[in-house]
C-alpha cells in the first residue's frame, strides 16, 4: 500500500482447524514479521464471523462496505502500530 502500510489479505482456515490456535499461530508470525518491517499500520477487510478473532489482535473497525452477497457487509478493520 506504501511505505510503512501494509494490507492484510486472504488469511482462510478449513473449516476444520478453526478453534484449533492455527489462525492465531499465522497472524502472531504476521504481525512479527510487520513490527520488523518497521510498519505503521495494517488494514484488512475481515469475514463478518472473523472480526471478533481480529479484534483480540487489538483491530478496530474503522467502516464497512457491502459484500457481492446483497445485504451482507464486510467489516474493514485497522491495526495501528505507532
């Protein structure tokens, strides 16, 4: 996105290892990795089921927009690190 901004996409489990501390296990090593890159901040568009699961990271919900599924709307989220 630029210099010191970076864009959370595609982070998915199967089904069948979510609750299992695999989602938290990725996203830990994320946002390692982003801290060492010096980086200011994180958006994401989250899975409306996802967004308390970001939330425990400490993203905020900053907007919505309107998914293709009318009547559905994705929360996009922030992580400021400075």
């Amino acid at each position: 996105l630029g210099e010191g901004h970076l864009e959370l996409d595609h982070l998915f489990l199967v089904q069948k290892f979510i609750g299992k501390g695999f989602g938290q296990l990725l996203l830990t090593d994320f946002l390692r990795k982003a801290k060492e890159l010096n980086t200011i901040d994180i958006i994401l568009e989250a899975d409306p089921n996802a967004e308390l699961f970001y939330k425990k990271f400490g993203f905020v919900t900053y907007d919505q927009r309107e998914s293709s599924i009318k009547e559905r709307f994705l929360p996009l989220m922030k992580l400021d690190f400075k």
